[in-house]
C-alpha cells in the first residue's frame, strides 16, 4: 500500500511540475513580450530557463535534503535525455533547421561545460568553490546571449500580451506549484528507491530526469511540429547550459555535493550525447530524420547499459 501512494505522489509531483512550468513559461514570455523582447531572446533565456525550473527546484531540493545522488543524476539524466529522447524524436517527426552559431558554437559549448562538470567531479564532490566557477561561466554565457540578442533583427512578437497583472501571477503561481512539485516529486521518488531497492542513482537518471523534462519535451515537440526549428533546439541547448551552469552552480553553493564514482560514467555518456548532436549537425546545420533515430537508438542502449 506504501509503494502505491509513493507512485501516486511521484505521479502528482509530474504534473505539478508540468503545470507549474507551463503557467512560468507563459507568464514570464508574456511579461517579455510586454516590454518589446524579442521571440530570439525569449527562446534562448525565458523558454530555455523556464522549462528547467523543474530540474533547478527539485535538484536544489535534493542537495537540501542530502540526496546528492538525486542531484547530480537528475541533471545528468535530464541532459542526456533532453538531447537523444527530446531532439531525437523532434527531429523524427521533422528535420530540424539549425542557425548558425548553434552548430558553431551553442552545441560545443555545451560539450565544453559538461567536460567541465567531469573534470569538477574528479575528486568525489562539487564545492563551493566549483560552484562559483560554474556560476561564472553562467554569467559569461548570459553576456554571450545578450551580445548576440543585440546583433540580431528584433522581429515582431506574435504573443498575445496578456495584463500585465495576470502575467505576474501567472509566473509567481507556476513558481510556487514548481517548488511544490520539486518537494513531492523527491520525497516520492527518495522513498521508491529506497522500497525497492534501487540506486537513487538510477531513480536519478531515470524516473525523476523524464518528470522533470517533460516541460522541454512538450515544448520541443510541439515547436517542431508547428515547423518552429528555432525554439525547439534552442530550447534544449539552452535547458542543457542552464542545467549545469546554473542548478548544479547553485546546488554547490548551499552544499558540497559528492560526485559518485559511478556518474563518471554518465557524465561521459552525457558528453558523448552533446559530441553526437554536433557531429551531426555539424556539416548541413540540419539535425535530420535519421540522426534524430539513431539519438533514439543510443538512449535505447544506454538506458539498457545502466539498467
């Protein structure tokens, strides 16, 4: 009886953190759309970081509570997964049209950033002063972001503005039922693990990585339907960046977090996610039907290999 209430709150802390995403993400656009910021700068930042806060509340939470495998697994689970299961089946359904500097530079920097995590890790913890590092790097890549914001046409928003009231608490809500979320979603999935014997590592990677991607893939999904390219890759790039720049940054700041042996593993299986994406987009800027089945593929044997 235990195990089923602990799977019904796992399940509601997925739907809150869905919601609450969806509700932040159209409260904070519509705010940006207010004050004249571009559709570009919303898909890189507001949309990007939008979708993470799911990750952001419930990896915070974890460090909190001392379930650093819930952590640093979440992240790394969310990140290999944004990119094979959420680009790999986008693309699928539709070729995906990159920008330049996606291809050039977004996609090797997040190779970059993630070889740093690996490198942080070495030592069996993510500190203090890691953090400020990862936390730093975050600001540069903002200033990177705002520079390319202002060197790009400001096209018209096709957003229906709401006032600016409801706007507000549409954002301020979908915060307050993110956090929510975050504390069922770690509670429950703390709780499986522990009732059935399995890792929090791999709860981690698995179960609580799918809850708190599925704002990133329903967005991505969606935008590559409506033939959007654009919010759908830069969705994921940016989740990925924020993800390990920002959240685990933050994470380090409250509390050392230990690295286990084992997301060594992972973390080069996320690397090696990150160096795929680029490899195939590199030549034609196009993330194309077949590369988006093969993302599946390696995801397929990859979630076998750690099962």
């Amino acid at each position: 009886m235990e195990i089923l209430l602990q799977l019904v709150l796992l399940a509601l802390g997925f739907v809150l953190l869905g919601k609450g995403a969806d509700w932040f993400v159209e409260g904070a656009a519509n705010i940006a759309a207010k004050f004249g910021i571009s559709q570009l700068v919303i898909g890189l930042t507001i949309v990007a970081m939008g979708t993470s806060a799911p990750e952001a509340a419930v990896s915070i939470a974890a460090s909190l509570k001392g379930s650093a495998d819930i952590t640093i697994g979440n992240i790394v689970g969310s990140n290999i997964m944004n990119i094979l299961v959420i680009l790999g089946l986008s693309a699928v359904i539709t070729p995906l049209i990159l920008a330049r500097s996606t291809a050039r530079i977004e996609a090797p920097f997040v190779i970059a950033i993630t070889g740093l995590l690996l490198y942080q890790g070495r030592d069996g913890v993510i500190s203090f002063t890691d953090g400020l590092v990862l936390l730093g790097v975050f600001i540069l890549y903002l200033a990177y972001l705002y520079k390319m914001a202002m060197n790009s046409d400001n096209e018209e928003n096709p957003l229906e503005v709401m006032s600016i009231g409801k706007c507000i608490v549409y954002t301020l809500g979908g915060l307050a039922v993110i956090i929510a979320g975050s504390e069922v979603t770690v509670n429950a999935a703390t709780a499986i693990a522990v009732y059935v014997g399995l890792s929090q590592r791999i709860i981690g990677l698995t179960i609580v990585a799918l809850g708190t991607s599925l704002p990133e893939l329903f967005t991505s999904v969606t935008a590559a339907r409506m033939g959007n390219s654009g919010i759908a890759i830069g969705n994921i790039i940016g989740s990925n960046v924020f993800n390990i720049l920002f959240v685990v940054g933050l994470s380090g700041l409250i509390v050392d977090i230990p690295f286990a042996q084992a997301f060594m593993f992972d973390t080069y299986a996320a690397i090696g996610a990150a160096s795929l994406l680029w490899l195939c987009v590199l030549p034609k800027e196009r993330l194309a039907r077949w590369s988006g089945a093969l993302m599946l593929c390696c995801y397929g044997a990859y979630l076998w290999y750690i099962m």
